[in-house]
C-alpha cells in the first residue's frame, strides 16, 4: 500500500513539474524591454547577462531575470565595450 501511495506522488509530480516552463522557454517567449534611465525595475533574480564584448564602443547588452511575482523578464541595455585602453 505504501509503495502504491508512492507511486502516485511520484506519478503526480511528474506531471505537474512538466507542465510548467523552464526560464530559458519563458525568457524566449518574453518580449525584450529596452531600459531607460530612471526606469524603476522590479528584480528578484538574475538569470542570464550577455557577455560584454572587447570593443570600444557602445554596445547593447541584455539581462534576464525573474521579478518578484516570478515573471521572467528580457531587459536590453546600452554598455560601454571593454575595449577601450586607459592609456
């Protein structure tokens, strides 16, 4: 019997965990917001940055992150490259 009730929790939580969507699906469906200065933002959590590039130049750059509803959001923004000598 007990291993019968486990098997249907197991059963159960199969089925609900694989309805739901990763945050790599839900940040690919989420349209990306571009940033303006000021803009209050609401982050829980970072998910993913974009690399910077070694450039000397302004570049866009992109941040996913979770907001504290757990809604996945693409914010893009404009970064200074690394490429740029102090010298």
């Amino acid at each position: 019997m007990k291993n019968f009730i486990a098997l249907l929790l197991a059963a159960y939580c199969g089925f609900a965990g694989a309805a739901q969507n990763t945050p790599a699906e839900e940040a690919a469906a989420a349209p990306v917001q571009q940033y303006a200065y000021g803009q209050q933002l609401d982050i829980a959590r970072v998910l993913e940055m974009s690399g910077i590039p070694d450039v000397c130049n302004v570049v866009p750059a992109r941040m996913t992150y979770l907001d504290h509803q757990g809604q996945v959001h693409v914010l893009e923004y404009q970064v200074m490259g690394t490429g740029c000598s102090q010298g």
